[in-house]
C-alpha cells in the first residue's frame, strides 16, 4: 500500500485519486475495505489516512510518500504519530519558522510539571499560535494534550508520551517526519525516569538515536542541526514515613514540598496513615495529601502546577541542580547565557 500526501501527486501516474469530498465515515470504510494492499492512493484526507493506517499498519512495504520531498514514512509510523502526537501528515506546513524546542516527558503530572518549571523560571508564557516548524501541533488547543510555551520569539512545546517507551517513541517518529516533511526544531529534549539503571536509560536514547547518524556534542546529541537533550529524573526521597521504590517526577516534588515547608505539616497525618494502613505510603499518595493540605480540590496535574508556580525560585533551582537537571532545561529554553 502507497499513500500520496502533498502537491506534487501528479507525478504519480498509477495513483487512485479518491474523491474524498462528500463522503461520510461509511463511504470512507467501504472504500478502505475494497483495498487490496497493492494501490497507491492519493489522498488529502485525514480521516481516510487514519483508516488506511489502521489496516495497513503491518509491514515495511506499507508507506506513506510526501510528494513535495519524494521521501517516505512507513504506515506504522504514521499511525504512531497519528495516535500520539496528531501530527498532520498532509504536510504542507506555512508561515515563518521560530525557534522552538521540544519536550517529551513520560506524562501528563510530568508535563505540568515541567510546563510550570519553564513558565516559573525561564519567564516563558503560553500560546495560542505556532510558528511554521510546529504548526502541526495547533489542533493541540482542541484537544488539551500538550502545552506550547513562548518568550520573545522562541518556543518551547512540552508532550507527554506515555511511559519510557512513548519518550523513545515520539523522539524516533518526530526525527523521521522532520526529515520527510522538510521542517526541523532547534533542541529536543527526553524526560526519562532512571528507574533502576542510569546507562540503561541512555542506551534507549542512543539506541533510538542510531539511525539518525547522532554527535556527541558535550552531555547533548547532535542529529543534523538539532540538539537531542537527555533529562534523566533520578533523585530519591527519603524518610521514614515513605515508600520510596524507583525514581519519578513525584520524587522532584516531594523534594519541592519539603523546601517549601509543606512535607512537615503532613508528617503528622503521614504518621497516622502509615499506623492506620500499616505500611508506609508510596510517594504518589503523599502527593494526593498534599495536595489535600494545600487545598487544592483539583487533579494532581493541577496541583504540580499551581505548587511549582508558587514556590521560590531558589527552591526549585537547588532541588533541579541536585538532580542533575538545572543546565539541560536552561539550554531546552534557550537559557543557557
């Protein structure tokens, strides 16, 4: 199977035009169902995309080809882009370039986490519109999934990923549709939890990064002219009254609690629901007490949020500098002097 996207079709004299206009959902699944896997179709469609995509996923010989560049995307990878980052794989893309950053962390508490570290200490604001090299991303507004920030002409877009594996994911599709579709970004930056072995985790990243012909350029990554930023979250919380397992985003704001002062007005009730449970709770229920305290009658996406907005600067910096974390975000928001 071939999918045709992009304004330069016609060079492609075997292609079914498929008349997409007018047709409802029905129309679109009785023409994907005739398909036998050996047409070229040319499409604008993004729902007859998604259709195709979804049977056709399998194997390597199922593409995408974006006629304006003549290079190809495999239809797993357009599926995977589809699904999680909603790219628009029409291509197409118009307006000035900016420069932009991109953030994949590993979920929704961790981009408002990290959402709110960039507002709080690198002054960036939220925004409604999108340069041309991420114009892809404006439906984000509909949907709520992900957060495009922006201070004096530059932009940083913050996207969850669902776990580890999404992190590696999105960063392996995102480089493959920047070369397909002929945009690029400045600096990328992967939020990864260490779990439990710090080169592990680098491995998946320059494991991912292989294909792409990667330098090394200090602790960073070069692939072409855009700098690959490895974040790895690992500073463990300890006290007596946690569960504390594996490194996450809640250790980062366990730390941010107890600078504040807050951790030790909950020691009191920790203590109680530790005797009433009999076991320690788990840094994510901590939170939720927290949370509770705060009084904050929202999600804990919310609270990251609000809390990380409202607490000092000098707070956050010292908890970002223990981990190992303060130079890689400063360079992410174009910082670093």
């Amino acid at each position: 199977m071939k999918v045709v996207t992009g304004n330069k079709w016609e060079q492609f004299g075997d292609a079914v035009l498929f008349p997409e206009y007018g047709k409802n959902r029905g129309g679109l699944l009785k023409f994907v169902e005739s398909l036998s896997g050996s047409e070229t179709i040319v499409t604008a469609s993004l729902e007859l995309i998604d259709l195709i995509t979804e049977r056709f996923r399998k194997g390597e010989e199922n593409v995408l080809v974006y006629s304006d560049t003549m290079k190809s995307l495999t239809l797993k990878e357009v599926y995977e882009l589809r699904k999680y980052l909603d790219f628009d794989v029409r291509g197409g893309f118009s307006g000035e370039d900016a420069p932009v950053s991109v953030l994949f962390v590993e979920g929704k508490t961790d981009s408002k986490f990290f959402k709110a570290v960039i507002k709080k200490l690198f002054d960036f604001r939220e925004s409604r519109t999108a340069p041309r090299n991420l114009k892809f991303i404006e439906r984000v507004f509909e949907r709520d999934n992900f957060d495009l920030l922006h201070r004096d002409g530059k932009y940083v877009a913050v996207i969850p990923s669902e776990g580890n594996s999404g992190v590696i994911r999105n960063l392996g599709n995102f480089l493959r549709a920047m070369d397909v579709f002929g945009f690029g970004v400045e600096r990328i930056g992967v939020a990864i939890d260490v779990d439990e072995d710090r080169e592990v985790v680098m491995a998946s990243i320059t494991g991912k990064l292989a294909s792409f012909s990667p330098r090394k350029a200090g602790a960073f990554y070069l692939v072409g002219n855009t700098f690959i930023i490895p974040l790895i979250i690992g500073l463990p919380f300890e006290d007596e009254l946690v569960d504390w397992k594996k490194p996450t985003v809640e250790d980062l704001m366990l730390h941010l609690i107890s600078a504040e002062g807050l951790f030790e007005k909950l020691r009191p009730a920790l203590r109680a629901f530790e005797e009433s449970l009999g076991r320690k709770l788990n840094p994510k229920e901590v939170m939720y007490l927290a949370l509770s305290a705060y009084g904050h009658w929202g999600n804990l996406e919310g609270f990251y949020e609000l809390f990380v907005m409202r607490s000092r600067h000098r707070n956050i910096k010292d908890v970002l500098r223990r981990a190992g974390l303060m130079d890689s975000l400063r360079f992410l928001a174009f910082s670093e002097r």
